[in-house]
C-alpha cells in the first residue's frame, strides 16, 4: 500500500513538473494525485472510519491554509482595484534593474518578518505587476521574491508556520530566534541576490497605464483609506492569534470582514454598477481558483504520506542513517522543497522531545530556520513559490533551470553562517 501511494505521489508529481510539456494543467493533477493517495489508502485499511477521520482532521488544517490564501488574495485584490499601490509605487521611481532587485527584495524580507512569507508574496507580485512590464524580467523579480519572503519568515515568530509551530509549542523564545536567525536569514537571501544582481542589467520598463474605464475612478481618499486599511488587516492577523488563540485564517477574515464593510460604507452612495467595480464580490470573481485547487490537491497528498507514517518513518530513517545532528537538519530543510514543511517539522518535534533538547536549544534554531527556507529550493516547496507559481504562471522546470541552484547555494550558505555563528562565536 504505502508503496503504490509513494509511486502515485511521484508521478503526480511528475506530471506538475512537466505540466507544458503534457498539456494538463498542475492543479488537475494535484487533485487526481491527492485523491487517488486517500483511495488506495482506505481501500487497503480494515478501519475505513479511522482513515475518514484522519482525512477530516487534515483537512481542517488544510482548510485553515486555503481561507487563509483566499482571504489574503481577496484583500489584495481589492487594494489593486482602488489603486492603492500608487501609494507604494509612486515611491518607487527607479529603473534599475538591479536597484529596484534590491528595493523588492530588502522591503520583502522585512515585511514577511512582520507579516508571513505567503500574505507577502502575494502583496509583493501584485505591486511588481505594477513596476516590471516584461513577464520574462517580472518572473526573476518574483522567484527573488519567494526567496526573501521565506528567509524573511524564518527569522521571526510569526514569519512562517514552522517557526511559529516551534514558538507555540515552546522550543523557541521569539528573542533568540530574532537574534540567531536574522544574520543567516539575511545571507541566505543575499547570495542569490548578489548573483542576480551581476545577470540582471539595464533598466525595467514599466507597465502602460491603461485609463480606468470604470465609471468613476477611485478618489485620493479611497485610495489611501482602502491600502491602510487592507495592510493593517493582514499585519494584525498574528496579533488577532497570539490574543484569541484562534487560527491565522480566523484572524485573515476577520481583516477581511472589517475591508468588506469599509468598501462597502465609502461607496454607500454610488450606484449598483460603480460599486460593484470595488467591491469584495469583484475581487473574488477575480481570485485565482486554480491556484487554490493546487494548493489543496498538494496537501491532500502530503497528508496521505503523513497518515500513512511515510514521513515519520523517513525521519527515522534519517536519523539511524545519518547520525549526525547538523546534517539531518539541513536534510530536512532540503526535503522540505520536496515535502510540506509543516509535517516535517512536526515529525521532528516529536522525533526530539524538549528533555534532549529544552526551549531555545541550538537544533530547534537550526531546524526552524532550515525548514523556513530550504523549501525555496523548489517553486512548489513552499506556500510562498506555490503562492506565486500560481498567480504568475511560472513553469516549475523554468524555475530549476535559472533558480533553484541559486536558492540551494543560499540556502546552503545560510546554513553555514548559522553553523560558524553557533559554533565559533555562540
């Protein structure tokens, strides 16, 4: 059994690699692949029930994670219908390639610390829509993207669900992750960035505007008040956790909620037509369904790995095989660009309890922030690069040729400055 769902798992993924070459879209086999994991698993259990109620419990995780990507996608969009990111890129005037690389990364970085590594990336392809008119230039700015929003994301508490897994579950304090993970979180980003910075040259031409052939274009006011409002929303989604103790996507609807009413009372007076270009129901009418069903079809499988012990087992594996401490840990980080990290990190948690390794112990550091951002390494190995893969089209295989070797040499260095860090001046 658990070898015919590993061998479904691969060509499932196979088939989202070489998705232009088969001419079947990813999300369709993410689906089929899930789908057909959950089959030959309850077909080959005595305990149907037991394998039902494994699928649910997934599910309301996974559930969690989708409200979360469409509230955030919901918000964003309705930022872009009222031009709110004129705010932002009126600010930026520069054409540089390589300045405005820089620009975006840096401001990613810290922003997924404040935010989360997927409600950034959304935020930042929306904006860079808006700067880089030519797809091929656009795509490196926004895998460089995916780059910083995951290294930015594993240096705080609330950057990434990894790490905030660790945090909650009290093996990590959020001042020593910020103190020892932010010089290798910045390495990591940096090495690719600096390579980047030698290959990308001359200057980005910005989109046309087009004149808004809505009936009204959005005031100064609405402008200003709907990208306020929409980015208070997201950054008090990890608030609304740490004070209600609900899930992210709790806190993602709620800012939601609050957007929805305001759009709805700024433009009370204008008529059905008018309202209906800025309302929430537009923006979900625009939502990249698509990219939602991938995202589910994708976790769905890696919940049929986990159920059936693979990845536990895998863990295990590791650790009789390898031995030593430090490799095992980038390996995970390594496999997290193959695997859901989330599960990853849980198996570890529970393969290491806290009286091996107490609160604030090096290992816990090391995993949260190789597991944060060893999954750059593939566009599909992290919320962000699926995130982004799913609103600008990337091809995987593009992706391995021009950035993954990029992302595995940063994530690699960063890992080694975390090492020298720990071991020489810790």
């Amino acid at each position: 059994m658990t070898t015919l769902i590993i061998v479904i798992f691969v060509f499932g993924y196979l088939a989202i690699a070489f998705e232009h070459k088969l001419h079947i879209n990813k999300s369709a086999s993410a689906l089929l692949t899930g789908v057909l994991c959950w089959v030959v698993y309850i077909l080959n259990s005595h305990e149907t029930d037991i394998v039902t109620a494994e699928l649910y419990e997934h599910l309301g995780e996974i559930s969690g994670i989708l409200f979360f990507l469409l509230g955030a996608m919901t918000i964003v969009e309705l930022i872009d219908a009222h031009d709110g990111f004129e705010v932002i890129t009126k600010r930026i005037i520069t054409t540089d390639k390589r300045k405005l690389l820089w620009i975006i990364s840096i401001i990613t970085f810290f922003l997924s610390a404040a935010l989360d590594n997927l409600t950034t990336t959304i935020v930042m392809v929306s904006l860079l829509r808006k700067l880089v008119a030519a797809k091929y230039t656009r795509m490196f700015f926004i895998c460089m993207v995916v780059l910083a929003a995951n290294a930015g994301g594993a240096w705080s508490p609330i950057g990434d669900v990894t790490t905030t897994m660790l945090w909650i579950g009290g093996q990590i304090t959020a001042a020593n992750i910020i103190t020892h993970l932010i010089m290798p979180s910045l390495v990591c980003m940096i090495v690719p960035l600096i390579y980047l910075s030698f290959t990308l040259k001359g200057k980005v031409e910005k989109p046309v505007v087009i004149e808004n052939d809505m009936p009204d274009k959005t005031t100064n006011f609405e402008r200003k008040s709907i990208f306020i409002l929409g980015i208070s929303a997201l950054i008090f989604v990890p608030f609304f956790k740490t004070i209600t103790h609900l899930p992210p996507f709790m806190g993602m609807l709620f800012g939601l909620s609050i957007v929805w009413i305001a759009t709805e009372f700024i433009h009370r007076y204008k008529n059905d037509a008018d309202k209906d270009a800025y309302s929430v129901i537009q923006a979900l009418r625009k939502a990249d369904v698509p990219s939602v069903l991938f995202f589910l079809g994708i976790l769905v499988a890696i919940a049929a790995l986990q159920s059936t012990g693979q990845l536990a087992f895998l863990a295990q594996l590791m650790n009789e095989k390898i031995g030593n401490l430090d490799v095992i840990v980038i390996s995970i980080g390594m496999l997290s660009s193959v695997v859901d990290n989330v599960p990853l990190v849980a198996a570890g948690m529970g393969m290491y309890d806290m009286a091996t390794f107490p609160t604030d112990h090096y290992f816990w550091s090391f995993l949260a922030y190789c597991a944060g951002t060893g999954g750059s390494c593939l566009i599909i190995g992290s919320a962000a690069g699926v995130a982004a893969m799913g609103m600008e089209k990337i091809d995987f295989i593009w992706y391995i040729k021009n950035i993954s070797l990029l992302a595995l040499l940063g994530y690699l260095a960063g890992a080694g400055a975390f090492l020298l860090q720990h071991y020489l001046i810790a």
